[in-house]
C-alpha cells in the first residue's frame, strides 16, 4: 500500500472513530462475566480495513472501497520492466527476477467514496 492509500484509509477510519455511536456499526464483544453479556467496541484499524473489504453496507457506510486482486505473470513483467528498463530481453529465470526485485503480485485498489444527496 502507498502513501497516498494509506493517508485515505487514515482519514476515513479517523471519522469512523469520531462518528461511531451505533453498535451496527461496532464490532461486537462477548464479555467473559459469570453470566452472557454483550458490549461494543472500535474496530481496530486492520479490522475496519478488512470489514470494508468483506462487507458491502460497512463500505459503503463510511465511504472506503479496497479491491484486491493477483497479478498475472504478464501484468508482473510488465512492472518488472517498467521499473527495469534496461532489461527487455525476456529469460528463464525471470520469475527469480521478479522475486529478487520485489516485484508486487498483488493490486490494491482504494477508493474514497464521496456520497452527494440532494433534494429538488
């Protein structure tokens, strides 16, 4: 993730913090008391993160789409010789390559939602 997702997914998750006052929108607790009782609490960022990637209505609620998914091998070269351009012969042990060069295998996609409602 780069600096740029990072700064979005902190910004969203700092209005969750502020604005969070429903339990729908808490994770919720099983306290370990000598009979069954339930409270509330803040995700964790890490857990607000994945609850957006897994749960359609929480996105949406608070405005933040993450998207992964894995490269193909031709996306991976692609990178690879972007980020290497005096290598355009294609060889063997590219994959090892790709590897020693830390070449991704994954895409994440962040967006930041912005709802607009209006009345007319």
């Amino acid at each position: 993730m780069n600096n740029e997702q990072q700064q979005i997914i902190d910004e969203v998750y700092e209005n969750y913090v502020n604005k969070c006052n429903e339990d729908k929108w808490m994770k919720e607790i099983i306290l370990d008391l000598p009979f069954p009782n339930k409270s509330y609490g803040l995700y964790s960022q890490e857990e607000f993160i994945n609850k957006c990637k897994t749960d359609p209505e929480f996105s949406e609620k608070w405005g933040l789409k993450i998207e992964e998914r894995e490269l193909s091998l031709e996306e991976r070269q692609d990178l690879y010789f972007k980020l290497n351009p005096e290598f355009r012969l294609m060889h063997e042990s590219m994959i090892e390559h790709m590897i020693k060069h830390n070449i991704p295998t994954k895409l994440i996609t962040t967006t930041k939602i912005t709802k607009i409602e209006s009345y007319e």
